[in-house]
C-alpha cells in the first residue's frame, strides 16, 4: 500500500515512541554529533520511504554518524543521523524500516499527529546543527545533503535553504517562492499563471521568469525538501501545531523572514519528489484540510479582512475547476480522475463559505 502523509483521523492524537528511540534525547548523548539530522515523518508511505532512506545511506558523500562533528567547513563527507516518525501506519511501513534500516532511529506514534507535531517531536531528540526535513515521497540525489549543509555552514545569516526539486521525469518542481498577495492569488485562481508560468507578473509567487540555475533569494521554501540552521529553528521556534496539514513550513518561514532571517534556493542540490502522484487517491480529503490551514494562516498574518478576502479567491478558484472537471466527466476523459478531482474542488467550496 502506498499512501500519502496525511490521514483521515481524529486531530488529537497521542504519541508511543517505540522502545529505545525516545528514552534519551540525542543531542545529549556523548559521543554522537551529526552534521545533520535527516527528519522523514510518514503516515503509510511504505514504498516511497524505502527509496528515500536507501538514497540517503546510499549517498558517497554521506556518512552515518558515529563520531564526533566534522568541523565547519572541512566536510569530506556530511555526518548524518536519520529519524523516521511513523504516524500510525498500517502498511507495514514501521516494520519495514525496524527490519531494513538499523542505522534509522524510529519513532512510532499510536495516533497520527500531523506533520508538524511529528516534526516537533523528532526535531526535539536531532543533534545535527542542520535540520533537513524530508518527505517520504521523495529521495536526494547523490551529493544533495553535503551541498547544502555546506551552503548553511559557509552563509551564518541564513536560516534555511532549499533544493532544486524535480518531478520523476526530471522537470523542475515548484517548491521556493515569494509570498502571496491577493493578486497572485488571483492570477492562480484564474489559471493565469499556468497560461503565462514565466511571466514576472502573473506568476510571481512561483519565481516566474527568473534564472532556475542560480542560488537566490527567496522567501519560503516548501516543506518536502527544506534545510534549516539548528539556531534558526531554536530562535524561531518550533512548527505551528495548529496546522494539521501544509503550511506549517510557510508559516516558519514567514516568522523567520520577520526576525530578519534570510533563505535561499540552492540549485545545486537536488531532490526528486513524487507529491501529487503519492496523494491523488487521498485528494478529497486532503485538499480541503490543506486550505483550512492556508486561510488559517491568511488571519494569522494579515488579518481577518485578508482571510475573507482569500475565501472568496478560492471559492471562484475551485468553481472555475469544478466546471472543468463537469466537462470533462461529460466527454467521458477519465472520469474516475475528474470525479475525484470535482469532490476535491466542491468540498473545498464549502471550506471556503466556513466562518473559520
């Protein structure tokens, strides 16, 4: 069974690590000093996380971590310690891991708690002084890891950067952005930046029209693929736990910016990631979650005028796809897909007339 990171389950879950990956938090325990703490939080991603793990330990310029840290700056190879939490699988996934990878440190939770509270909960027991958060659903590309903890260890004043993230074909997914405003919002909810994706003005959120193969600044950087300086987090603070699903990383990154930490895209490293290949099945349930966190996090920021501002958007943004997606059941187009896609769209039409 492959699934995706998100369940249908009740939002107050509890946690169970298993027997010896939580009695000591590790960045108290001597002796062991990771460059970096490879964070991968899975909800029955069995599949997925197999290759994810393997590409990590497979990696020449990647070193399980047993010793002291490699000094700043002299990496030869990139210390690295990997924490999985399972969140309440049912595929096996846990056992898997237990079985394939001794050198994982494993929490299993009894009750799915989210991405972020899972993250919270492995990020509070990592001792790398980079955080690299990884979706199961994804994998590095050899030398990804050592390339970006070398960027965070060259740049003191950065406090995340991401990878160039490709889809399984090769071509380049969007994963770093700016900000959105209501314009941009806009521009996608009336496929104006998927007509005009180079377009500075009608795509900016998604760097449209700018230099892919530089490192630049950026404002946030999606969550499946993220590297964060250990002081950054401890100075931002931890995930937003009022989030159950996306936008907890936005919502960090946002904080960050407004402490006047900068982030980056770093193009140089890579990371394949499947995303909505792992989701689609779950899509009717998940997208709507997804966007009760992104008006969530529209309040927080900007406003409750803004976040109303935002749910009308989005209602002509869904209703615009909903139709599509009549069309297409109606020209008999793979109509189990667009059946899917026209029960993802309408359940969030009536998220998005929700009072919040």
């Amino acid at each position: 069974m492959i699934g995706n990171r998100y369940p249908e389950v009740s939002q107050n879950g509890s946690e169970q690590p298993n027997t010896g990956a939580a009695e000591t938090p590790a960045r108290e325990k001597q002796g062991v000093q990771p460059d970096c703490s490879v964070i991968v939080v899975s909800w029955n991603t069995h599949d997925y996380l197999a290759l994810c793990l393997h590409s990590i330990l497979s990696d020449p310029s990647v070193a399980v971590a047993s010793e002291g840290s490699t000094p700043a700056g002299q990496l030869s190879q990139t210390r690295v310690e990997i924490i999985v939490v399972d969140n309440a699988s049912i595929d096996g996934s846990a056992e898997m891991v237990a079985a394939n990878f001794p050198q994982v440190r494993l929490l299993v939770n009894n009750r799915n708690l989210g991405f972020a509270a899972a993250n919270n909960q492995a990020i509070a027991q990592a001792s790398g002084r980079v955080l690299f958060l990884l979706n199961p659903d994804a994998y590095v590309r050899p030398g990804a890891l050592h390339t970006l903890v070398g960027f965070l260890d060259e740049r003191p004043g950065v406090a995340a950067a991401g990878p160039n993230v490709l889809n399984p074909d090769g071509t380049w997914q969007a994963a770093a952005f700016r900000f959105a405003t209501l314009w941009d919002l806009f521009c996608e909810a009336v496929f104006l930046s998927v007509l005009f994706p180079h377009s500075r003005l009608f795509a900016r959120k998604e760097l449209g029209g700018f230099d892919r193969d530089r490192v630049r600044r950026v404002d946030w950087i999606q969550g499946c693929a993220l590297a964060i300086r250990r002081e950054a987090w401890d100075a931002v603070g931890p995930f937003d736990e009022g989030y159950w699903m996306y936008v907890e990383e936005l919502d960090w990154c946002r904080r960050a910016n407004q402490q006047g930490y900068r982030l980056y895209f770093t193009p140089d490293a890579e990371v394949v990631h499947y995303g909505k290949r792992a989701t689609a099945k779950a899509r009717a349930s998940v997208l709507p979650l997804g966007f009760r966190s992104h008006f969530r996090y529209f309040r927080k920021f900007d406003g409750r005028a803004t976040e109303l501002a935002v749910r009308a958007i989005t209602f002509v943004q869904m209703g615009l796809r909903a139709g599509v997606s009549v069309v297409m059941i109606a020209l008999g187009n793979d109509r189990d897909r667009w059946r899917e896609n026209l029960r993802a769209y309408t359940a969030v039409m009536r998220e998005a007339l929700r009072s919040g």
